[in-house]
C-alpha cells in the first residue's frame, strides 16, 4: 500500500533529517512539504528557506 504513512516516513525520513538539519525547519514542515511538492530537492529547499524567514 503506497499511502501507508509509516512507509512514507521510513523513504522519506533521510530527506527529512536533511532538510531539519539544513534549513532549521521542524520535521512536521518538513513532511508536510515533501507532501505539497515531492521530493525535489531543490522545491524543498527553496520553500524550506521561505518558512524559515517566516519565523
């Protein structure tokens, strides 16, 4: 089953921890963006730093 969240979170938890890590975002923004555009790095990245300034 592809939408399972706990399968979800053990792919996508190394995408996680670096974007936690890089961009001091929480883990929660961080899923909910991998959510909203996938797992471009860039996307992320770019929309990772904008929540931050937000804060």
């Amino acid at each position: 089953m592809a939408d399972d969240p706990s399968k979800q979170d053990a792919t996508n938890g190394p995408v996680v921890q670096r974007l936690v890590r890089e961009t001091s975002i929480t883990e929660e923004q961080a899923r909910e963006l991998i959510a909203l555009l996938g797992m471009n790095w860039s996307s992320l990245l770019r929309e990772a730093r904008q929540l931050n300034r937000k804060r």
